[in-house]
C-alpha cells in the first residue's frame, strides 16, 4: 500500500510541476484581511496597493488566511499555491511578473 502512495504521491508532483506561464491564465491573492495581514506590513501595501494595477489578478478575503499567490489555469483549476509571508513588497511584485502577470496599460490623459 505505501508503494502505491509513493507512485501517487510522485506522479502529483510531476503533474504540479509540469506546468509552465503560459499554462497560467489568472492568479487569485487569498488572505485575510487583518489579523496576520497587519503583522505583514510590506505584503498587505503590496495587495492592497499594487495588485489592483495588475491585469488577471484578484484578491480574495478568507477569514484567517494566510497570505497566498495562487496560480490558477484554465477552468480556474489551481495550479501552484505560493506563501507570501516571507516576502517583501518589491519581492511580490517580482514574483507575480515572474509568473507573467504585466501591469495594467495607464492610458494618457489629453
């Protein structure tokens, strides 16, 4: 029986890790919206700042959650969940450009 969880197990994440941007179509940011958020000063000016000028991506209040990037595909199936508890506001932002999310086009004002 542990055999059999040990193929599962690696075939999951081979599945998980095969994966690459392009099969990434939107990302969703979970986390609460004070409680740990408000120990984590850089990462709560990162979501409530900077991700609302990202395209593809939004933010989703949970009640206790704990910050995190969630890459999704197509039919919205979860794709990579990644902490963002550790990061920095410039260290986030680079991590959602890395996964290629661009910012939001400013239109110039005439």
């Amino acid at each position: 029986m542990a055999f059999k969880n040990v193929i599962f197990i690696t075939l999951l994440c081979t599945y998980v890790a095969a994966f690459t941007n392009e099969d990434i179509v939107s990302a969703r940011i979970e986390s609460c919206r004070g409680c740990s958020l408000n120990r984590l000063p850089e990462v709560k000016k990162f979501i409530v700042e900077d991700v609302p000028a990202y395209d593809r991506v939004e933010v989703k209040y949970i009640s206790g959650a704990p910050p995190e990037l969630i890459l999704l595909g197509t039919a919205d199936n979860e794709l990579e969940r990644l902490p963002l508890s550790q990061l920095n506001r410039e260290q986030c932002n680079e991590l959602l450009q890395s996964k290629g999310f661009p910012k939001k086009n400013k239109k110039s004002e005439f």
